[in-house]
C-alpha cells in the first residue's frame, strides 16, 4: 500500500461515514505511515472541530461524522515495524490475550 491508495480508503470512510479496520497496520512500511499519519490527523481535526468538509488528496470531501478508523498490529515480529510516536497518539490502546480458561472455570466454581 502506498499514501495515494491510503488516502482513497480514507477518503471513501469520511464520505460515507464508515469505518474501517486496518489489519496489521505496522506492516505498512514507514515512509508510508508518516504520510498515513498527517492523513489521519487531517481527518480527527476536521472532526473535532466540526467540520462539515476536508481537504484530501488535492480534492474538498463532504465529511460524514460516523467516520472510525481502527488498527491491528502484532508487534514483536518479523517484518513488522514499531509504529511511529505521531501515529500512535492518534489511536487508543487496546491490548487482547488468550483467556485462561481453567482459571476462569475455578472462579466461576467458587
């Protein structure tokens, strides 16, 4: 993926008012995600000032507010990069592990 294809996807979200999930989004190399970032940010501003048009691409898009963009990563692998600081302040932390079902029964049984 590059900032261009980037860019339509978002473009496509904030005129619909979807939202998109992006599946292992550190895989993304990051010359890219620099670029990605200043998009995103571009969105969130318009979105937090109640803006009803933003400029992307060259071109002024209707904003429909409903607009979400989620991420997935796997740190820690191969090929995958560390996201940058100015990306990751854009989005909220969500951590998920595999449940310990055995020490969930014994609570329950309690």
């Amino acid at each position: 993926l590059d900032y261009k294809a980037m860019g339509t996807i978002f473009s496509g979200l904030v005129q619909t008012g979807f939202w998109g999930c992006f599946d292992e989004f550190n895989r993304i190399n990051p010359e890219v995600l620099s670029v990605v970032s200043a998009q995103i940010r571009t969105i969130q501003n318009a979105l937090d000032y109640g803006k009803k048009t933003l400029e992307m691409l060259g071109k002024e898009l209707s904003l429909v507010p409903t607009v979400g963009i989620n991420v997935t990563m796997n740190p820690g692998y191969a090929g995958r990069s560390e996201l940058p600081d100015n990306l990751k302040a854009l989005f909220r932390p969500v951590t998920m592990v595999q449940p310990d079902l055995i020490q969930i029964c014994e609570i329950m049984l309690m």
